[in-house]
C-alpha cells in the first residue's frame, strides 16, 4: 500500500515541475516586455533634427509642386494671349446697296483680313438671291439639296490687303445658278415690298498657328423682308472664338 501510494506522490511531484515552466515563461513575458516601440520614441526623442528635416523637405518639395503648376498655367494664359492677338481675323462687311450693271444686280463687298498674320485656306458658301414676300428662307443652310455658290480665295489674305468679292443675285437651281435680270420689274417689285434681297454665307479659315476659325454673315434689302427672317439673318452674324 504504502509503495503505491508513494509511487501516486511521485507522479504528482513530476506533473507539477512540468507545469512549472509555462508559469515562469509567462512572468517573465511580463517581467520583460517588448520595449522597440519604447525605443524608438526614445530615439526620436533623442534626434529631434531628424523629424523637423523630413518635415521640411516634405514642405519644400510641395511649396515646388505649386511654383512648377503655376509656371506652365501662366505659360499657358500667355500662350492663349499671344495667338488671340497675333491670329487672323477674317471678315466680310456687309454692302451697302446692291448696285446695277445694267443686266444684273451685285453683291460687291470684300474679303478683309483684320489681324496681324496672314489668313490661309480661306474659303465659304454664299447665297445671294431675291425672295418673294411670302417665302421663308433657311438662312445658313449649306446642306445637300440647298444649292448655294462656293468660292476660293486666290492664295493667301494678307493684313489689311482687302480682297475684292462680286457676286451677281440669282436663283440657286439644282443644276446651277440663274441669274435674276435687274429689269423693272424687279425693281419695283423691291420698291414695293413684294420682294427683297438676302445675301448671306460663311466662311473658314486658317491663322498661321494650323488652327481653323470660321465666321459668318447676313444682310438683306427692301421693305418686304419678313420680320422673322430679318431676326434670324441678324443671328447668323458670327465669328469663333477659338483659341488654340
């Protein structure tokens, strides 16, 4: 009995040391914690010059982003600047009477360049008619199946070095354009408002910087001119405003 029961006191003294090292290992975990997070605001603490130049260096590469986007958008703003004041202006003033040549009545105006270069490739759809009273014009309709006139500039439009332009009024017909006699009878019919002359077109461009404008023009005559046909000739007047 008592070999047994002092074999039972063994075992118990055996399982008891075995145990033994979890606990120590724990207390000494606790005893001796991870001190890197310690260590590193010690040497941060330590090195305070360190932390202010990295602050620094962030503050002037940023401060250099700003300067350098700055730099290209006022180079841009010049850029834009330059091309509005140094491109062709196209234009084409309206007549101020459709005169006679005796067989027929003209459109005579000009092609003026009012810029400070030269305007390239200039060339435009025009319709220089007369309409009666009652008829409703598609003014600045160049499309298929709407016959107009199309014209070249010969070469290139200089500076203040005006184009002269003359374009008899006439029907536009599928296959071509009629011109309208400047007899009597039209004249009249004009006097009295029975009918009225409408001379619009648009024309495009290049400056010389490769970028392609384009304007347009209406002007009309007589006292037959319908009211909404007056308004939307005066609406057509216009240029681009493109820059670049």
């Amino acid at each position: 009995m008592s070999g047994r029961h002092g074999h039972q006191r063994k075992k118990k003294k055996s399982k008891d040391l075995s145990a033994a090292p979890t606990g120590v290992h724990d207390v000494l975990c606790q005893e001796h914690p991870n001190h890197e997070e310690e260590n590193d605001m010690k040497e941060a603490e330590k090195n305070p010059h360190s932390f202010l130049k990295d602050w620094r260096l962030d503050v002037t590469a940023f401060i250099s982003i700003i300067a350098l986007f700055a730099y290209f958008t006022q180079a841009c703003y010049t850029r834009k600047a330059m091309r509005v004041d140094q491109r062709a202006w196209v234009s084409v003033p309206f007549p101020n009477t459709f005169p006679s040549n005796g067989a027929e009545l003209q459109a005579i105006t000009q092609i003026i360049d009012s810029g400070k270069t030269p305007a390239k490739e200039v060339q435009g759809d025009v319709i220089a008619t007369v309409f009666k009273k009652d008829d409703n014009p598609t003014i600045g309709d160049f499309s298929i199946g709407h016959s107009h006139e199309r014209f070249h500039a010969p070469g290139v439009v200089f500076p203040n070095a005006p184009i002269p332009i003359t374009i008899p009024l006439g029907t536009y017909e599928a296959f071509g354009k009629k011109i309208i006699p400047a007899d009597e009878t039209l004249r009249k019919d004009i006097d009295e408002g029975k009918r009225f002359i409408l001379f619009f077109g648009r024309l495009t461009y290049s400056d010389v910087f490769g970028v392609e404008h384009f304007m347009q023009f209406c002007t009309g005559s007589g006292h037959g001119i319908p009211s909404d046909t007056l308004t939307s000739c005066l609406r057509y007047n216009d240029l681009d405003s493109i820059e670049e």
